[in-house]
C-alpha cells in the first residue's frame, strides 16, 4: 500500500467561498474526502493536512519522509515565493506532484514561476478540484513505475 501526503498551503482552507470564480466552490474538507476515498479505490492511504504558515509545511514535509511515498501539493502563493520549500522537498527525496486549482499559467505573470516545478515531477493546473484526484493518480503511476524498474 502507498502512502500519500496531500498538502495544502496558505489560504487554501477557504475554499468553497474565497474566490469561487477562480477556485471553484467546493471547500477542502470535500476535496480532502474525495481524495482519501479515492485513495481507497486505488489501494492508498491518504494523509492529509493544510497549513498557513510556511515552517509548518516545511515540518510537514520532512514528517512525509518517513512513512510517505509521496506528495500532492498545492502550495498556494508560496508556490511562486518559497525556495525553502523547494529545497525541502528536494531534501527528502520523495516524488511531489505540484497541483493547482487554476491555471496558473493563464493569470497575472507572477503566478507563472513556480519555484516548487523545479523539484516535482509535474505539475497539474486548471482542473478545479479534480487535479488532486489527478495528482494521486500522476504520482500512483510514478511509483509503480518506479516499483517495476
Ligand atoms: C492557489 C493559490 O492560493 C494561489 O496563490 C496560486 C493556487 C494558485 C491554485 O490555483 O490552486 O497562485
């Protein structure tokens, strides 16, 4: 069975009312549910925590290194900010799918660094809150690939 950290970053736990144009209207305990449910279908066990404050990603990230596969994440606005959690990630080694909710990419310039996209092994964005389910199934596909070599 793999293991599996979904984490979120800054401002994330307003879904469903920040912004539901851009975000859409589900909130994240429903994608949290979705997620692990659909980690039960796929024979994984989905862990999974938000936090506002950069550190405690970071924590949360090294925490992921014994124990998890694998990460999810959707770093929020740090994604475009924080080499510290770049680095982190490429610390602990362990495959990261970087998710978005929107298109990062179709917004204002800055959003269109992602320092967190120089350490995942890809990114998904502007799948709403159907990117995570993606995200799990991206990074699932990695580990049995990696399994098979
Ligand atoms: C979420 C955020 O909070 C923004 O800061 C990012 C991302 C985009 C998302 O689309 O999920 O720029």
């Amino acid at each position: 069975m793999s293991n599996i950290l979904v984490l979120n970053g800054p401002n994330l736990n307003l879904l469903g009312t920040r912004q539901p144009d851009v975000y859409g209207r589900e909130t994240l305990s429903m994608i949290e549910a979705d997620c692990i449910k659909y980690g039960g279908t796929r024979g994984a066990l989905i862990s999974c925590l938000q936090s506002n404050h950069e550190g405690a990603l970071i924590d949360a990230i090294h925490a992921a290194k014994s124990g998890q596969q694998g990460i999810v994440l959707n770093a929020g606005a740090y994604t475009h900010t924080s080499i510290a959690l770049m680095d982190a990630i490429a610390s602990v080694e362990l495959p990261c799918v970087e998710v978005h909710l929107s298109n990062i990419h179709a917004r204002e310039e800055f959003r269109h660094v992602s320092y967190i996209s120089k350490v995942a092994i890809g990114q998904i964005c502007g799948f709403g809150s159907r990117g995570y389910i993606m995200g799990i199934d991206a990074l699932l596909a990695h580990l049995d690939m990696c399994d098979d070599k």
